[in-house]
C-alpha cells in the first residue's frame, strides 16, 4: 500500500508499507527500527513483541517523543502488563497496533508537527 501525504521537507515520513518492507524516504526497512521525524535507528534489536523489554525501550525514551506507535507486524499483539508500565512511569503516551496502522498513523502525526515514535516490527518477519 503506497501513502500520498504532504509533510514538511525536513521530516521523515512512511512512503508504503508491504511484504518487502518499510520505505522510508528512499530507503527500504525489513527488519525491526525506529523513526522519529527527524531520525531513523535502522536496528532496533528485537525479533518479536516478546523481546520489547526496558532496554529496548530506552531507545526510544531517549528521542523524548510525545507518543510512541508500536507497530506489531501484520496482526496486533498486546504488550505484557510490566512493559507497559515503562510507559506509564515515564507518562508517555503509547499505542500499540499492527504495522501498517501505526505507519499512517505516524504520517498524521507528523503532519500536525507531533513528537511522535514508530517502532516498527516488519510485515514479514
């Protein structure tokens, strides 16, 4: 699926999602990563959902975004209750959905000029 969004030239945005990956800017993503609007961390260092502990959170945290998309890969995966409470003691706001749902979702965002997070697990692992 190809995204069409007008965002400011100096921000990274998703371009389309598929089974071959994430294309960011010009560049194509099929392993785990994280995107900022003005950054991307291409290795993310985890495999699954069952690998997103306080270490690989620290990652993110370090970005001070304003929310933070989890996206799971083709199906929507909950995280555990003691990794959501990394959230909840820093107070940041998080949302947890499939990729491709977290990837529009950062479009809008970043559009309305949001510190906003992705970290994205592929469609195809």
């Amino acid at each position: 699926m190809e995204f069409n969004l007008e965002v400011p030239e100096n921000q990274f945005f998703v371009r389309s999602v598929s089974e071959k990956g994430i294309c960011v800017h010009k560049d194509v993503y099929n392993k785990p990563f994280i995107l900022s609007g003005g950054r991307i961390i291409p290795e993310w260092g985890v495999n699954s959902i069952e690998d997103i502990d306080e270490e690989s959170l620290q990652r993110i945290f370090e970005l001070r975004p304003e929310v933070i998309l989890i996206g799971t890969g083709k199906k929507q995966l909950f995280l555990p209750p003691a990794t959501q409470a990394h959230f909840i003691r820093r107070n940041l706001g998080f949302e947890v959905m499939t990729t491709d749902a977290a990837c529009r979702t950062f479009n809008v965002l970043i559009s309305e000029g949001r510190r906003v997070v992705a970290a994205l697990l592929p469609l195809n692992p």
